[in-house]
C-alpha cells in the first residue's frame, strides 16, 4: 500500500520511538474531533505494516448536547474501517458534584481514564492510544511552566509511558487539520475548545499566537526540542531514584523505611525519589508537601510529617519512614513474675525476670537491666509510660520527664503513649525498656541479690 507523507512520517516516528510492535492489541482513543479521526484513519492505513490490531473507544461526558450524535457517529467510521468500537457515556458533572476538590476537567480525565481501563479490558488490549500532539505538548509545557512545575512535570508528554502512547506527539495541529481536509474526513469541533475562561485554550488562543507571531514562530518545535532534552535528564534522574529505592525497606503493612544516611543526597534527587514513591502508589503529592519533607529530612531531630491521603512522614533516629500512620494495638498492664516469661504480642515483647546472687555484672541497661533486688517492692509489672512521669535516670542528680528522655532518644512520636516500662509495686518506675534503669535502683557495693529483667524481641517500630 502507499503512505502519502502524513502516513509515511507517522510510521517513521512509530518506528523510530518504538511506539507500537508486532502483535500490539491497542485500543484508540477517539472523541470524533479532529486529531483522534486523523489518527484513527492513519493508523487503520497502516494496519499491515505495524502488524498491530486496533479497536475504538468513544466516550459521552455527557457534558455537551452534540456529543449524543458524535458517539454512534464514531462507531459507524470505526466500522467502516473494519474496527470494534465500544461506546460509553459517564455523567462527568455528577461525578464533579460528588467530589468538589476537582475541577470540570480534572473530573473529566479521572473518569475518561477509568473508562480507558474497561475498554482494554474489555478488548484484551495492551496500549491506549490518545491523539495528544505537538501543540498539546506545548500548551501543556506553558501549563507546566506557570505552575512551577519541576523537570517531570515539563517534560509531561511522552510518545511512550507504560501502557499510554501517542503516535501524534511529532504532528502540530495544522498538518493534522490538513490531512483530514485532503481525505474529506467527517469529524466533530468541540465548542468549549473556543471558551478561553479555560487556562488550556486562553494559551491556544491567545499566547502561543502571540509568541509565534512576535517572538519564535516555530514555538512548538522549540518545546518538543526542549521537553526532549528534559527527557534524558529525566531519564538519568530515574536511574538515581532506583538506586536511592533499592536500599529501601518495605515492612509488612506496606509502609517504605529509609537509613537517613542512604538519603543524604542532592534535594533535586531527594525529591524525585520522594515523587517517585507517590507515584508507584498512585497518590498524588504537592511541591509543597514535597519541600516540607525534603525540609525534614534535611534538618536534624526527629519530626513528624503529614503528608494527606493518610500518608505520613516519620523521621527518629536513623531511619525515615513514609506511609500509613502506625497505629499500636492496646495493650493493658501486666504483672512479672520471677522466674517466668511475659510476653506481649501487640508489641512482639518477651520480658524475663529472675532474682540471683550479686556477681558483679552489671547488664547493658538497655536490654537487660540488673538492679538491687533489696531495694524492690515486689511485684513487679509491665505497663505503659504516663504523661508527665518522671525518672532519675542513671548517673542523673535530678528527675526528668519520662517523655523527654524518649523525645531525646529519637523515639517516634507514635511510640511514646505506649512505651513499655518495669516498674515496683507502688509504681515507681525501675527500667525504661530499651533505654535504661532508674538511678534509685541501681547495684553497689552492697548489693547481695540482684534483680534481672531481659527483653527479647521488642522490635516496636517494626510491628506497629
């Protein structure tokens, strides 16, 4: 078959950006304007030599009256053309009323995209393909640009990402008007396209002839050439994200751990990173939510972040954790008995207890503590850390907030109202798991029998 040049340079860009293989099952996305009946025509014209099917998806925002005629016209072409077509319509000003944060648009392309899933589905389909060309790219560019978007966003459109293509993307708007003019394609202008009270059309309108008629009047070119160059930034910058992910931890509830050290790196990487952790979890992030945790992580101390979506930012000690919210199951006071194991479940924590002769050891303080059993009130229990308790920790001459000393450790915050404490009869407090014993119970050189509390496990963060 002959390609006039329209076809003959689409199929050069095809193949030159590996946009579609042999055996490729690729639903079109066709609205019946002008672009997506060019490229649904084109591409049934170049059937054979791509060795790809093609089926059709129209749907009705049921937004415009017209479009009720534009649908079952849609299908009668893809017909024609020997293709499939499904046809839908969705109440897009519906679906904005029940979700009031997103605008006309944004509703449109969440459930336009949601609609695209069903119809691969439906076709066992493995690409999408949408009519989004040069001078889209560029108005998205300026879109980009004015919101202050970083080098992703710039870049915006690509020819290929995962399973969306855009074979136009190298066409501006005029040779594709031109080639359904020369064929006689029937198609549908769309009114709002004309209403610059939209930003997107204020800069078809009005910037974009503005610059090419008094500044660079090959604009579009320029873009693409720009965005291109973005790309391999973009591209490079993505190899470094993986290599900052891969020392990432993921827990079991799904939640990612960093060693802060493996995020002492550049803030333009550090942030791409942090993007691209949203991004694999399909949450959207803003640049300022993105700053404030670059920000935290930058900073020294502890801290909490949240972040929106139920998604948080915890920074303590070493490590930096972002997802859910922990939330550590209750658990109710215990009582230690000598001898015996204790264990807690909701916080993988065993405690040991045994009284022995003094010997002189000592134990480390933090996970196993030795105290002069004489000076104990017996018995003993396992509970919680209360708001505004104190302790004289050892070496310490004066009290200090049992908080505090936590805050000091770089305890999460999320751990403090549940952390587990030994403590005598009355309620003193004798050991601080995992930190350290009370000054008031330590051995000397008098001591005859000592008490010993071991812990196993514990591992708070982990399991929350």
């Amino acid at each position: 078959m002959r390609f006039d040049n329209f076809e003959y340079n689409l199929l050069k860009f095809i193949r030159n950006e590996k946009i579609i293989s042999p055996g490729d099952r690729i639903v079109l996305a066709v609205s019946g304007g002008a672009d997506s009946v060019a490229m649904m025509y084109s591409l049934a014209n170049l059937r054979s030599e791509l060795k790809a099917t093609f089926f059709v998806a129209h749907l009705n925002h049921m937004i415009r009256p017209e479009a009720y005629v534009e649908g079952p016209a849609v299908c009668s072409m893809a017909e024609e053309l020997g293709m499939e077509c499904f046809m839908q319509k969705r109440n897009v000003p519906d679906y904005q009323k029940k979700h009031r944060s997103l605008s006309l648009e944004e509703a449109a392309r969440i459930v336009r995209y949601e609609f695209f899933d069903e119809a691969m589905k439906r076709f066992k389909a493995n690409k999408i393909a949408t009519a989004h060309h040069l001078s889209d790219l560029t108005e998205n560019f300026f879109i980009r640009l004015f919101r202050g978007s970083g080098v992703g966003g710039l870049v915006g459109m690509r020819s290929v990402n995962g399973k969306y293509i855009k074979p136009f993307l190298f066409l501006d708007e005029e040779s594709i008007r031109e080639y359904v003019t020369i064929r006689r394609l029937r198609f549908f202008e769309d009114k709002t396209n004309e209403d610059t009270k939209y930003v997107r059309n204020k800069i078809r309108h009005e910037l974009i002839p503005f610059i090419k008629s008094g500044f660079c009047p090959d604009v579009e070119e320029k873009v693409r050439r720009v965005t291109r160059i973005l790309e391999g930034y973009q591209d490079f910058m993505l190899i470094e994200v993986q290599r900052v992910l891969k020392k990432a931890y993921v827990d079991n509830k799904g939640r990612i751990l960093f060693k802060l050290k493996d995020l002492d790196v550049q803030r333009a990487l550090l942030e791409e990173t942090i993007k691209e952790v949203f991004r694999a979890r399909e949450i959207s992030i803003s640049s300022v939510k993105i700053k404030s945790l670059v920000d935290l992580i930058k900073k020294n101390g502890s801290g909490e972040l949240n972040l929106g979506n139920d998604f948080f930012a915890f920074k303590y000690d070493d490590t930096l954790m972002v997802g859910k919210k922990p939330v550590i199951e209750e658990w109710k006071e215990t009582e230690l008995r000598l001898g015996f194991k204790t264990t807690l479940s909701e916080l993988s924590l065993t405690i040991s207890a045994e009284v022995r002769k003094y010997n002189g050891y000592v134990g480390d303080g933090i996970k196993e503590a030795v105290v002069d059993a004489d000076k104990v009130k017996f018995p003993l229990f396992l509970r919680k850390l209360k708001k505004g308790e104190s302790i004289r920790m050892l070496g310490m001459s004066y009290f200090k907030d049992g908080y505090s000393i936590l805050k000091d450790k770089k305890v999460p915050i999320f751990l403090r109202k549940c952390y587990p404490v030994v403590s005598q009869n009355d309620g003193k407090m004798i050991w601080m798991i995992g930190v350290g014993i009370s000054e008031d119970f330590k051995v000397t050189p008098k001591t005859k029998n000592v008490l010993v509390l071991s812990q196993e496990g514990g591992n708070f963060f982990k399991h929350a």
